[in-house]
C-alpha cells in the first residue's frame, strides 16, 4: 500500500507549523511507521534545526529532483528516532527551483518508500505553498486563536479547494488558556470560522522552545502538553479515534 502525502500549511507565519510538522513526524516514527519530513521553504529552511538535523543534511529535494542523487541519498534518518526521515529545502532561493509536475513525480517517489511524509509548506499561498499542495493526497491548516490568523486560515482552505472536503484537516495551535478565556473565545469558534474539521488542539507549551534550541525531538524529553497533542495527532491521522485534548 502506498504512503500518504500530508501538506501542513497556513496563511499566516507564526502559527507553528515546522514544529508540528517535526513533533507529528516523530509520534507517528515511534509507533513504528517510517515518516518523511519534507521542508519546501527554500531559502529560509528551519526544518532541519528543529529535528536536530542541522549537520547532517546536505542534498536537497531539488537536487533529487534534478537528478543529481537518488531520493534515498538525499534523506537523512534520525540518529535517536529510527524510521524519521528529513529531506531538507534547497538553502538558497533560485528561479525555476521546481514545477509543480516534478514535485508530483517526487512525492510519488516518497510514497513508494515512506508510510507518511508531511510537507512543511512556506507561510503564504505562493509558489512554495504551491509545491506542497500539488502533489498531497491531504492538508492540515495550521491556526493560532487569534482573529488574525483564523481569518489567513479561511483564505488558505479557499486555495486548497482540489482537496475533498474529508482530506482537509484544522489544528488550533499554541492555546494559552488565559488567552481564550479574556477573549472569550472558544475552539468552536475556530471551527467555525476555518470552517474545517478539527484534528488537534495544541497548547502553548514552555518546553517546546527549549527542545528546539537543543536540537532535541519534543517527544523524547516530553510526555505531557505539546508533545501528547502531537502524540493524538498522530493516531487520528492513522483514523484511531482519540478524544480532543481540553484546554479551559
């Protein structure tokens, strides 16, 4: 059976997704699944340093693209996660980097070999946002509470309209409780106006920040907050039913 393309988006920066992309790649690697994370912001790539990768990365997937090695060289496994796979962006931005039909030839590449792989797409809806959505099979749009960023998270469900409506998925992200409670607002309310199923609730978590300037997966040091969020993820993304994490 053929692995999964999952393109984890937003509209608006900040909302954290090379950090999800990098905390639900592991999860789904610790239960045994060999994972892909695959970072098309060139030219500002961070995916590496979160993973702890930073060193060890040094083909790109625009050089599998262009031939210049095979797709299993240019990936770079974890040393302390086996089965989680980086394959990083190109560190410098140059035109005609990727068309969209090489990018889809290269994912149908990556599902011949991975159970998942989970694109980390630039913030924006332009040409890297682009490369990450062509070629998946199912999206994740990535908010914070904020009316700023639910409103971007509207405008990138409106440029994801090729997926079906059941392969499109919402997490709320970094919930400070005290936030939600002055604002009264809810996560229904993120439902509503992303107007998407919910997938995942991830509190603002203290420790996150410290396992990515130590290089160091947020599983493997966290049971508890961000990293039993991503753990959750993980399942209901395999269609395990796992209950909403409750942040009041």
């Amino acid at each position: 059976m053929d692995g999964q393309c999952l393109a984890v988006v937003s509209g608006k920066g900040g909302t954290g997704k090379t950090s999800f992309t990098a905390g639900v790649g592991c999860a789904l690697a610790l239960q045994g699944l060999r994972v892909l994370c695959l970072d098309c912001d060139a030219g500002l790539r961070n995916l590496d340093i979160v993973l702890g990768l930073s060193d060890l990365a040094f083909m790109d997937f625009s050089d599998v693209i262009q031939g210049r090695c095979s797709l299993l060289d240019a990936t770079v496994e974890h040393p302390r996660v086996p089965g989680l796979f980086l394959l990083t962006a190109p560190a410098s931005l140059r035109r005609n980097l990727a068309t969209e039909k090489q990018m889809r030839a290269l994912l149908d590449s990556v599902r011949q070999s991975f159970d998942f792989c989970l694109l980390d797409a630039p913030a924006g809806l332009g040409h890297g946002f682009r490369l990450a959505v062509c070629g998946a099979d199912r999206a994740v749009v990535i908010t914070t509470s904020d009316a700023a960023s639910l409103r971007d998270a509207q405008h990138t469900v409106m440029e994801c309209s090729q997926f079906p409506r059941e392969s499109l998925h919402l997490v709320v992200n970094r919930v400070r409780r005290k936030l939600l409670r002055s604002m009264h607002a809810s996560i229904d309310d993120a439902i509503d106006q992303a107007g998407l199923p919910l997938i995942g609730v991830v509190p603002e978590d203290d420790t996150l920040p410290l396992a990515m300037n130590l290089g160091v997966p947020l599983l493997l040091t966290a049971n508890s907050g961000a990293a039993a969020a991503y753990r959750n993820i993980a399942k209901r993304i395999q269609g395990q039913r796992v209950p909403l994490m409750r942040i009041r």
